[in-house]
C-alpha cells in the first residue's frame, strides 16, 4: 500500500473478461497441508486419540506408543502454530497398541482408555485433575490375549459409558457393563467369540430400531461382521459376515457416508491393501453393497471419514504402514461414488495411527499419524489450510485464454456485492492488505477472474 491508498477489488475486472469467459480455463481446488510436528522423539506410536484432556477448551493429543510400552499426551498450549507439552500417563503398558478417550466415570473430565498388546491388558486411568494432571489407573481386563483396541460407548444405552475391546489371540469381541461405583466396577460380555484375528470394534444402530449394534473387522479370517443386538440381559447378539473376502480387515468406522440417513461401514483391508465402505441398503436381515474407495494402498492401517475440503461430502483419510503414505480422496459424488486420490504425506516411514479432527480449532478438518517404527520416532499433525487452486486450460476455442487482469500495487479497486478474492492456496484475502502476487476473483462463489497484483 502507497500512502492512503487502499487495493480493493471491483465486480467489473469480470466483466473486462466477458469476452474471454465463455472459454475459461476450469479452476479445480485442492486441499493444502501445513505439516507441523507435535513430537519428534516418541518411539513407535501406534495409536492416536484428541480430547481436551485439562478442560481448557482446546484439544489435547493422545498417543499409545508401542515402541516405549508407555501411555502419553500432548498438552496444547496453544499458539501459531500450536506448542505442545509432553506429560506421561502410564509407564510399563507393554506394548501399548490402542488410545481412546471418554467420561468413564461421569464426572465431567475426561478419562483415557488403552490396550496393551503384550502384557494383554485392557485398562483405563481416571483424570483426578490438577497440573499437571494426576491420574490412577484400573484394569478393566487382564489376560486378554493380544489386546488390540479399546473403544468407549453406552452400549446399553443407561447412561454411562461402557467399553468394549478386541483380542486378536482370544478371537474375542467383547464389552465391559459399566456398573457404577467408585472405583467403577465392570461386567464382562461376550459379543462374537469366533473372530480369528479380532483387531477393530465399532457401534452403531446399523438397523435403525433404536439400540446399538456392533461392527468388527477380522484380519486372520477376512471378514467384516456386525452383530444385531436383540435385546435381553445379557443383551443377545446376532452375527452377520457383510465381507468374507476383505483380505486382512484390520479397522472399521461407522459413518452415514452416502448421506441416506442410514449408518454405512467404512473398513480397510491390511493384506488386501485396500479402502472400502459398504452400502447399509436396509432389509430384514440387512444388506450391503460393497464400493471400493482406493486400492494398492499398501498395508492399509486405518481410514476415517470427514468433510476435507468442505464442500458438504464426506471424504476419506487414511494411513498405509508399508507404502508409508498418509493421503486422503476427495468425494467426487455420483453413484456409486468416485474418488479422486491426493497425498498429505508420501513418504512417512510406517505410517500407523490416524485421526481426523479439527485440531486447531478453525472450522475445517485437520490430519493427524505418526510413525509406527522406531526408526523415524514423529507424532505429526497436517493443518488443513482449504481449498488451493490448480489452472488446467481446456477451452472450446483454442484461440482464446484466459489472460489475467494485471495492476499496480497502488490502483484502487472497488468491491461490489457478492464478490471476493482469494490467493493461490485459496484463502480469502483482506482487499486492504494486498500484496505483490497472483489472486482470483470468486462472484456469488464462482471463479469468474484472475488478477494479478505487481508492484
């Protein structure tokens, strides 16, 4: 900015274009990462979990980490880009392989849940409070072989939180009936006792009558399964296979992906190196179709399903352990749905964990793994920084381009109503702020301009 002069833009720079618009290059956006590093001296980390920890409104980090046998988390103590503060919860979790976070004990904080994969364990530790924060830990279930996740829900719908667990050796899916008390007591049921390779547990009412049914994935036996629940105390269980074929299913999410108002599955395939989701199509007993998101995804660990690019669709990101990659694709619609692929990060030593959430606090969904293998020993985290903008020229007269509209830093442009103007990376710019570069103008949200600002 020269003296008083201030740069805004004018709804007339598409207008100089009119001649020009009927041939206009496609602008296609696509989601930028900022990578930032949470911790880069944690060994193996094999689980991630986000939660405000210390009730001070923003999200605290969660690690299960393999390698040290320990239970930790990251103190957010806020900042641009965000400081973290490491606090150990638990020593001696051997091989800690599962994080998970909830009100265990319905006093208002959050408790931290685990699971040990070598001394077999499914615990969890009460938040006492104060700072930093103490905390005591229960075992909820000893002996329980190759304890692979830990997952917190109401289960029977009473009002507290249950836990529920897989034992990938005791081909167990099993649930914890919180029963109160102080310290909280614990009744063991069995869901499905034949899962050969138990690794993932979800619930969801995947039927639509009112209670909670359960989803698992197998990785020895290659199925992904639900259990109906049909009531009763002991609640009774129903097992349905939706997959016999899905090779080494090693995690599963359940999400309304098609927007139907149904719950669909979203699972990975660890030998099969493969994303897919399956289509809740309803019927008495349910059916389920099948589509698959990525394949050659070697080694898939984990997927989540969010909104990424904020355009009201639900899109995939996940975490591939052998390919080293964690990347996302972009729901293109249709039906079924396309998919287009893009990578957050393509070479991320054996890439594990992964969660989705809004880390930063700032309306969009940010990215977070961490390396499962003690030769690269990173937490990370990929702030979404929205839509960027990628030119690819196709015009129906290829005599014809789309030039940009060229000023000086110092011209003044008048903003008209429906109009605003984005940078590269597309951020919505401040038109008194403008700097030397290149910038598109967006009319009631169409890309319908290029200025670019020289000095």
């Amino acid at each position: 900015m020269h003296g008083n002069q201030c740069r805004q833009f004018s709804v007339c720079i598409p207008y100089l274009l009119a001649a020009v618009l009927m041939c206009m290059t496609v602008l296609s956006a696509q989601t930028i990462w900022t990578e930032h590093i949470i911790d880069a001296n944690t060994y193996g980390t094999a689980s991630i979990y986000v939660a405000d920890l210390d009730n001070d409104g923003d999200k605290d980090v969660l690690g299960a980490v393999l390698e040290e046998s320990n239970i930790v988390w990251w103190r957010n103590d806020g900042g641009s880009p965000i400081q973290w503060t490491k606090f150990v919860i638990a020593w001696g979790f051997l091989q800690a392989i599962s994080i998970y976070a909830a009100d265990i004990d319905g006093d208002g904080d959050q408790d931290v849940l685990g699971a040990a994969s070598y001394s077999d364990e499914i615990a969890w530790w009460q938040n006492n409070g104060g700072n930093p924060i103490q905390w005591t830990e229960y075992v909820i279930r000893s002996a329980y072989d190759f304890a692979h996740e830990v997952y917190a829900y109401d289960l029977d719908m009473d009002g507290d939180m249950d836990v529920l667990g897989a034992s990938s050796y005791d081909d167990l899916i099993s649930w914890w009936r919180n029963d109160g008390g102080n310290p909280v007591a614990w009744t063991e049921q069995t869901i499905g006792s034949s899962c050969d390779g138990a690794k993932s547990v979800r619930v969801a009412d995947l039927d639509d009558d009112g209670d909670n049914d359960v989803v698992g994935a197998n990785l020895y036996d290659n199925r992904v399964i639900w259990w109906r629940n049909d009531g009763g105390d002991p609640i009774q269980w129903t097992e349905f296979t939706i997959d016999f074929g899905f090779a080494g299913a090693h995690r599963v999410q359940t999400i309304d992906m098609d927007n139907d108002q149904d719950q669909d599955i979203l699972a990975v395939a660890y030998f099969g190196h493969e994303i897919a989701w399956y289509r809740n199509d309803g019927g008495n007993p349910l059916t389920w179709t099948k589509q698959t998101i990525g394949t050659g995804f070697v080694n898939a660990c984990i997927a989540q399903a969010a909104d990424l690019d904020g355009d009201g669709d639900l899109d995939v990101a996940a975490s591939a352990q052998t390919s080293n990659e964690v990347a996302w694709w972009r729901n293109d619609g249709g039906s079924p749905i396309v998919w287009t692929k893009f990578f957050i990060e393509e070479n991320f030593e054996r890439a594990w964990p992964l969660y989705v959430c809004d880390l930063d606090d700032d309306e969009d969904e940010d990215v977070l793994s961490a390396s499962s293998w003690a030769g690269i020993h990173e937490v990370r985290w990929w702030e979404n920084s929205g839509p960027g903008i990628n030119e690819n020229q196709i015009s129906t007269n290829h005599s014809q381009h789309l030039y940009p509209t060229i000023i000086n830093s110092a011209a003044m442009l008048r903003a008209g109503p429906g109009s605003k103007l984005y940078d590269i990376a597309g951020r919505e710019i401040n038109t008194a702020s403008l700097t030397p570069g290149v910038y598109f103008v967006k009319t009631n949200g169409q890309i319908t301009g290029k200025v670019t600002v020289v000095d």
